[in-house]
C-alpha cells in the first residue's frame, strides 16, 4: 500500500471514531473519554411535582459529582421502562438505576443487566421478586411507615369523637409499590377501631388531573365524606379543585391528609385546604451517586437504604413554606 493510500485510510479512521464519540457526547459503549463514571438511569416520568424534583435532584447530582448520566423518561409504562434498561445493557454503561412503575415483571431484564455483569440500584420504589440478587441496594423512603402515619394522624384526631368516620382513597398507580404499601399501612393503622370506614378507594394514578376527576366521582357518589386520604400531593389538590367546585371547603367540610411533602401540597395547607401531610423526600441525587461509586467499585453497601423524612402540621408547612426546595 502506498504512503497516500495509508494516510487516506488513517484519516478515514479518525473521522468515523470521531462521529463516534461526538453524535451522544460519549463513545459507542456508552463511555465517555477520560474514564467517567456511566450511569443509566431509567425514571418512572413526570406525573407529579415530587417526581420532577426527584429527576432534578438526580440529574444535578449526577452533573456535580463528574457521572455521566444517561436519562430516560418512562411516561409511567414499565414496557418503557424495560426498554431503556436494555438500551443501558447494550451500551454497557457502568451501574443502572431506576425507580419501577410496578413491584412486579422485572427478574427477566434485571438478570440480563446481571449477566452483563452491570450492577443495578432501585430508587425510590421496591420490586416485588424472590431473586434478591438481581439488584445491588435499594434507597427509598419506607411507604408502609408513611401509610401508618397518616393513619396515626387520622385515629389521634378523631380520638373521643363519636360517630362514623367516612373516608375516600385516592390510591397511587396501581401495582406500584407506593400505592400497595401506602394503603396497607393505613389499614393496619385505622383497622383497629370499627368507626373508620372507607367507603370508596380508587386509583388516581398519582396525578393532579386524575385525583380531580375521582373526586368529582366521589362526591356525587357518597352521601357523606368525612376525610380523604390521598397517596400523594398531586391527586390531594386536584381533588381540592373538586372539593371546592362541589361548593364544599375542603379541610373543614372534608379533611385532608396526604404523603409527599411538595411546595404546592405546602401551600394549600397554609391555606388551610390539607390538614396534615407526610413527608416523602425525592431528593436522593446526591445518596445515588455515592452508591453508584461505591458498586461500581465492588464496594459493600446495606441491602437497603431508607431515607429520613418527617411530617407536617398546616402550622409546621407555614413555617417551612419560604424554604421549602421543592
């Protein structure tokens, strides 16, 4: 081969690494120059004000501590979500995370990303699987103990009181691990005195518009609704809009409690509008990217890691209200 016709081959080369690496901003395998950190992270959607401060808080960690982080937004469907997990495999990115739609379905993906020898990390939300092998650690928030709490709330406040307590459910999306453990362990809680009642429980898929349109099915259907229990913020002030468009005042006529702990859920209790709100904090950015190190390095880490939370009284959410982050 002449030197001309070497040189031409030599060019052709470097410009087909370089489209390589310049069309994502890393390299064909999903890593960038320069050994950093690759990190799939495969985020349920954008249903909520608590999941957009999640994906923010992921996304600036992610950003601060020099992790390359390949995002994808599942639109609350686990085929999605299933799809970016497989993408992550084939791009042999170095430890995936995500937050599950559902607790079931995932053993079959999970045990490719093992077999590829990719560590995984759930955030936020459990999965439902025997094989605990399948993933590396879980962070979250312990969804039974927020589901106890409101009902310690509920079963302090009608303490002495006589008479039936009507209560209506908002539920989170169903099969979720949230949804399932926010609801039994308000059961648990309010199981034990007889004048609790809930008298419809229903979906609302943990948004604003959803838990509106129950709401509205709510009121027309029960004679007398005493309390709402919401799985979350978003569905609890939708259903205030219903409350209120029924021409009934919500937190007098209908008490509130809810889970989440989000600046707009703060401000409706300033309002008076949520008598009382548990907290579930999104902002797991900075924990994550610690646990990616450290799996990725074939560190030890607990099998699972709860995050510290609190609740909120209208008064407490007042005060917390000029500082509140998300």
């Amino acid at each position: 081969m002449s030197k001309r016709a070497a040189a031409a081959v030599l060019a052709g080369v470097m410009i087909v690494g370089l489209s390589a690496c310049s069309s994502t901003g890393g390299s064909s395998d999903g890593k960038k120059p320069g050994g950093k950190l690759v990190l799939g992270f495969a985020q349920v959607g954008a249903e909520s004000g608590w999941r957009t401060a999640n994906t923010k808080s992921v996304q600036e960690a992610a950003k601060k501590a020099g992790i390359t982080l390949k995002f994808s937004d599942a639109q609350q469907k686990q085929e999605n979500q299933i799809k970016a997990i497989r993408s992550f495999i084939q791009q042999k990115v170095d430890v995936i995370a995500f937050s599950p739609v559902v607790e079931s379905g995932w053993d079959t993906v999970l045990k490719e990303a093992k077999n590829a020898h990719i560590p995984v990390i759930l955030t936020d939300r459990a999965i439902d699987s025997e094989d605990t092998s399948l993933y590396a650690t879980f962070l979250g928030s312990d969804f039974v103990e927020e589901g106890k709490k409101a009902g310690d709330w509920l079963v302090k406040e009608y303490q002495g009181k006589p008479g039936e307590v009507n209560i209506v459910q908002l539920e989170g999306t169903t099969g979720s691990a949230p949804a399932n453990d926010r609801k039994s362990g308000f059961a648990d809680v309010i199981k034990g005195d007889p004048k609790f009642k809930v008298v419809a429980s229903q979906t609302g898929d943990f948004t604003r518009a959803k838990g509106k349109e129950v709401m509205q099915a709510f009121l027309k259907a029960q004679p007398r609704i005493d309390v709402l229990y919401a799985h979350n913020d978003d569905m609890a002030l939708g259903a205030i809009q219903a409350i209120e468009e029924a021409g009934k005042k919500p937190g007098t006529d209908i008490r509130i409690v809810s889970v989440d702990g989000v600046k707009d859920a703060f401000t409706a209790m300033s309002q008076g509008k949520i008598n009382f709100d548990v907290e579930c904090n999104p902002l797991l950015g900075d924990q994550l990217m610690e646990l990616a190190k450290k799996v990725k390095n074939g560190e030890s880490v607990e099998r699972r890691i709860k995050t510290v939370e609190g609740t909120f009284t209208p008064e407490q959410a007042t005060a917390a209200l000029p500082t509140r982050q998300y």
